[in-house]
C-alpha cells in the first residue's frame, strides 16, 4: 500500500510532527534501532522518517595522494567518509526502505538552508526526485505542526537547498585545499601535523591575532587625574575637566592653584531619556548574553536552546531575526505563561518593540503557547527559558526613564565635572537583567559656593585592549558578516580544538599567531575579512535568484588557483615559519611535568594499545611510568594540594572536566576511596556484568 513520506530533520522532530498530524493511535516501528511512525490523516496513510542532520557529505573524487587545490567532489553518505558518522548508516538505510513505497513526499527539516538541503539530499540521492512538498514552521507545537501540514507547500524551497549546496561546496574546496597546504607545508619542512584553514577560521582567527599582537605590543604609560571632593548635602566628586594629564609637574601647578580655595557651581545641566527595551533574542544576541551571566559557551547556548525548541517551549533559535510577528498570537502565548504572571502584568500594551535585523526564514526567538513546568527542567535549561521569556516579556514593556546631570564647578578659575545618571522610572529593566550604573547626585544651587574638602591625585596607566571573550567574539563575527548565525559556535569550537586558541578570555597560542602571520604574510587573501564577506554576500544572491551558483563557485576556483600557485612558490618557507611554534605546541600538549625518578626528563603523555601513560622522556636511560585514566589528557601545569604530585585534566564526553593526581597512592585519593567502597564495589559488578 503507497503512502506519503515526510522526512524529518532529527529523531524528536519526526516524533512530534506524527503526534500532531495523527487522527488515531501513532504506530511506532523500528529499523535497525532506528524509529519511525506510521499514522492516519484524513484517512490518508503517512510514514514518518528522520535523519540525523546531514545523511550525505563531499568527498574528493578519485583522490590519489594529497594536492590542492581541489576542486574534484562527489556527494556521499557520511558515513563513508567519516568513522565519527558511522551511526549514520541505520538512518540512511530506514530511508532507503521507506521510498520504496513511497507515493508522495513532504520535507519537514528546518526551514534554513542546512535543513533544506538536508532534505533535498535525501530525496535526489535516495528517493530519486527532484521535487516534494514542504513544510514550513517555527515551533514543534502540535497546532503549528498540523497548521504547517495543511498549508505545505507544493514545491521544495530550492534556492535555499541550493545556496546551501553552494556553500558546502565553498567551504569543503577552500577549507581543505587551505589545510592540505599548510599541512604539506609543515610536513616538507621536516614534521607531520594537521593544521587546519578555513574560509571564516581563517579571517576569524587573524582578527584574534591582530588583538592578541595590540596587547603585546602594548607599552603602558602613566598618567594622572586630578579629582576634588566637594562638600554639599552629599559628597561628589568632581574630575578635572582635562581629564588625563600626561605630566605630573603640569596637574601639581593646578593643585597649588586650587588649594584652600571653594568651589562655585557654574553650570547645573540635566537631561532625561527614554531608553527602549532589547528586541526579542536571535541566536547572536541570547549567546552573548547566555556567556555574559551564565558563562555559557555560544555553542553550549545553542544546543540548550535547540533542545528547548525540539521540547516545543521555543521556537526556532538559528535565527537572525530580531522582530517579532503578531501572527504568532502573542496573547494566546502570554496567557500561556502563568509561571511568569508577576513579571506579565507589567505589560501596558500588545506592541513589542521590533529590532532592526531580519531573517527570511523566521522570527526572532519567542516561548511558545506550550511552556514546560520548570521544575522538569534541568538547570542549564530552566535558565536559558527564563532567560528567553523574560527578554519576550521585556519587549511589552514601557522603556525605561533615564537622567543624566552634568554639573561645573570653578575652583580658583579651573574647571572640575560631576556627572551624574540615575532610573526615574524602570520600565523593562524591572524584569530583565540589565546593568546600569548609578550615580545619583544632590540636587544644588546655581552659583552658590561650596567647600572643597580634599584634592586627590590619582596615578594609573593606560591599559592594553581586553581580550575577546566566547560572547564578544560572536558578536564581532556577525558585525563582519563572518559565517552564519549556524556555523559561528562551531568555527570558534575548531579553533580551540586546533589548539590555535585557549582560554574563556581569548588568548591565540603561539601556534595560531604562527599560522595567522604565516597566511597574513604568504597568503593574504586566506585571511581577508573582505573576500569572505563578498562571498557571503554572493550567496544571498542565490536566495534571492540574483546569481546562480556556478558563477560563484568559478569565480571562487579562479581565485583559489592564483592564491595557491603563490603559495607553492613560497611552500618550503611557509613550512619552516610553522615549524617551530608547530613543535613546540606539540610539546605544550604533552608535557606534564619533571619526571619524579630522575628529575632531568619530563613526563610526557604516551598512548598505547592499552590506552595512555605517562613516561619520562629520557627513556631508555629512565624508565619511570605511570598508568592515567580514559578520556582526553590535557596538561595543566598544577600540582596536588595533598601530595604535591603533578596533576592532569581528564576530560569525558558528556561529563565534566575534573583534575587527576596521578599518584595512586595520594592521602586525598585514599580517603574517597576508602570513603566509596560501595560505590566501587557495584561499579564494578556493572562492569562485570557488561563483560558477561
């Protein structure tokens, strides 16, 4: 019997779409440990089906040993070319069985451009069609679900499937022809190690460079300001009016000038503003501020919200959109949130306030009209919801009444300022975690004369830019136009994992300088901000059916061609500015320490068959060793408070970071153990049990 098949982007998603369409019981059904549903609408049979993501991925085509540029690609399934997607094999093959009954199609993946073309390669390379339905929606509720269903499109949204081609096409031939270069580079010079480049890692990377060069090249230098404190109905403390001096002679002239003197108030000058609340979040703006008061990563922030929007308490978050749309009913929403009703009846009016960014593909982030109950939430969860509701909430709201006072005083013909700023009326930040100073000055008269209690003189030095923290860099990519509100948390998380870049508060290793300066001096054009904005604009022509791909994607293999003949003229020397900073990350990354034997070599990070080690680097002279845990090892330069012994960092997939003495026979490991002999105990007959 046919039936029309709908092909969802992730396993939840299929889930709940079968739940809203389905007039009866939903019949679920497995394939090779994989779900799908079967159900009835309108008496028409329907097979829900899901991917993973991206079921198909571009692999060199008749590659024989390692050149660049490439510009030889075929479509493939994931799985083929990447070990890690090897779980996508089932999925792929539940699709091939689904098809072939298969009468009708829907694609009901996220409606951007990776949903999109997810879809579209499912159904050109294993339904073989070129054309299905399409659904379009925002949130996973049951009624938006079924109102998406009912009004479908007949046709694919293919400019979108194919500036998503396009620029997987773009990327995977500039990112791999750009990290076989630096690679082969560094390997002709002498070593072997994967250096990865990329069409935005790179641009992304260099700016990180250039602050990370301001600040060590940054020379402070001293200065002083000159402040009075006068007395009134409160203390102020008025700067002089120049602000910074840069010599100390010419501030301790004014001092002599102004001591034993009063001040006279000149001018008294208020003024009151009305400040608006933010726009609701797009993805940009709530992992900034998600980084700013919880410290989460941006890609931390994304996947909390993707798993908030797959629950159907948001809506879509990989938006860049800041407007809101009233189609969405936003009293229905409201009324919805009776969790929140302290904070709603604020609310005078129905009218957010719109923000200035548009997306075409959705709105800004918004709760849905089906909030979940905050205490089945997990932490991380309940404070990006809230964070979310509040700011939708926020948008309601009057704006906030602020008043800014500027008062001069004269001290003996010499200029000194108190400004003052304080909320007449809170408005929006009543509700919404914002940070306003305060400084609420005493209201005085005109050209009355007040005592000065004391001068003070401040000495300080200028400071060196602050470094890019996970929030501001984010923030600084899309002021660029530096890859897509999708692909941003995902290039910063390649740059740490290149070890090009450490730390919460952003510092470039000495490896990512080497490489930035490197492709900056070489290779210019690897690390223009301008060339990868033009690209970026390029793509949007697709959308909007101004450009068609293959004129893109030629200009782009011109201009590869010229790049990459320049850099094989300079391959060699490229190799050799690599080398160093290539070697010594390598033994940043491994080193843990003095060897405890011998106290000449250092322990250094070793793998086996058996899993890793430590060993001393003057082995066979020193044979000392040491067993470590499983997980990644990372270096990090502490010693145990308890035995004093080096400690390492032991990271696990979906477990927190924890730090590891390594010697077995600490007083603190000790104690736990002795402290947990039952949960030892069942932990191993667990794993017993598993063996068996």
């Amino acid at each position: 019997m046919s039936y029309e098949l709908l092909i969802a982007e992730k396993p939840v998603a299929a889930r709940r779409i079968a739940e809203a369409l389905s007039d009866n019981q939903i019949i679920k059904k497995i394939y090779k440990k994989i779900p799908y549903y079967e159900i009835t609408h309108k008496k028409k049979k329907i097979l829900v089906g899901c991917a993973v993501g991206h079921l198909f991925g571009l692999k060199e085509k008749n590659g024989k040993g390692w050149k660049y540029p490439l510009f030889s690609y075929e479509w493939r399934p994931i799985y083929e070319i990447s070990k890690k997607s090897s779980f996508t094999k089932n999925y792929l093959d539940l699709f091939k069985k689904l098809v072939k009954e298969a009468k009708e199609y829907t694609i009901c993946t996220d409606f951007d451009i990776e949903g999109s073309l997810i879809g579209y390669n499912i159904l050109r390379f294993v339904a073989n069609k070129k054309n299905a339905n399409r659904m379009k929606f925002s949130t996973l509720t049951d009624e938006d679900l079924l109102n998406s269903y009912c009004n479908k499109s007949k046709h694919l949204d293919i400019e979108q499937a194919i500036a998503g081609e396009t620029r997987h096409i773009l990327d995977w031939e500039w990112g791999l022809s750009s990290t076989r270069a630096l690679t082969l580079a560094v390997k002709l010079a002498g070593f072997f190690k994967i250096l990865s480049s990329g069409r935005v890692q790179s641009p992304t990377l260099y700016l990180l460079a250039k602050r990370e060069e301001e600040i060590k090249k940054f020379k402070p230098e001293l200065f002083w300001q000159l402040f009075a404190q006068i007395k009134a109905k409160a203390d102020i403390l008025a700067i002089h009016s120049k602000g910074k001096f840069t010599k100390k002679q010419n501030v301790e002239k004014i001092i002599k000038k102004c001591k034993n003197h009063p001040a006279i108030l000149k001018k008294q000058i208020t003024r009151q503003y009305k400040l608006p609340p933010p726009p609701a979040f797009n993805i940009t703006s709530l992992q900034t501020e998600a980084y700013r008061l919880f410290g989460y990563s941006p890609k931390q922030t994304l996947q909390i919200a993707q798993q908030l929007y797959l629950n159907a308490y948001i809506s879509y978050p990989r938006t860049s959109s800041e407007k809101l749309d009233p189609k969405i009913n936003y009293k229905k929403i409201l009324k919805a949130l009776s969790e929140f009703k302290n904070l709603i009846k604020g609310i005078k009016s129905l009218k957010p306030v719109q923000g200035k960014k548009k997306d075409p593909a959705h709105i800004a982030i918004y709760p849905t009209h089906s909030p979940p109950k905050l205490s089945e939430l997990t932490e991380q969860e309940k404070k990006i919801y809230k964070l979310i509701v509040r700011r939708f909430i926020a948008a309601f709201y009057p704006d906030a009444v602020r008043e800014t006072a500027n008062l001069e005083f004269d001290i003996n013909k010499e200029i000194f300022i108190a400004k003052g700023l304080r909320t007449l009326k809170q408005g929006w930040t009543e509700i919404y975690p914002a940070t306003f100073k305060e400084n609420i000055l005493p209201e005085l008269k005109q050209n009355k004369i007040y005592n000065v209690k004391k001068l003070i003189l401040k000495q300080d030095k200028t400071k060196p830019p602050n470094r890019y923290s996970q929030g501001s860099i984010i923030a600084e990519m899309e002021k660029r136009n530096l890859g897509t509100k999708a692909t941003r948390h995902a290039i910063l998380q390649i740059l740490y994992d290149r070890h090009y870049i450490e730390g919460r508060s952003i510092k470039v290793t000495k490896l990512g300088l080497a490489v930035a300066e490197t492709l900056k001096k070489y290779v210019p054009e690897l690390t223009s901000e301008k060339l990868t904005k033009h690209f970026e604009q390029e793509l949007e022509k697709i959308l909007k059916k101004k450009k068609k791909p293959a004129t893109i994607l030629n200009e782009a293999q011109k201009l590869l061609k010229k790049i990459f003949n320049k850099f094989k003229k300079k391959e060699k020397q490229i190799g050799l500015d690599l080398l160093k900073a290539t070697k010594q990350t390598k033994k940043e990354l491994s080193v843990v320490g003095k060897c405890l034997m011998c106290k000449k070599g250092n322990l250094v990070i070793r793998r086996s068959k058996y899993g890793q080690f430590l060993a001393c680097d003057k082995y066979p002279k020193c044979s000392f060793t040491k067993s470590l845990p499983q997980g990644l090892i990372k270096p990090i330069d502490k010693k145990c408070e308890s035995c004093g012994f080096p400690q390492v960092q032991v990271i696990r997939k979906g477990k927190r970071p924890f730090n590891y003495c390594i010697n077995k026979k600490c007083p603190k490991k000790l104690e736990w153990i002795k402290n947990n002999k039952d949960k030892i105990e069942n932990f191993k007959k667990k794993i017993n049990k598993t063996k068996s």
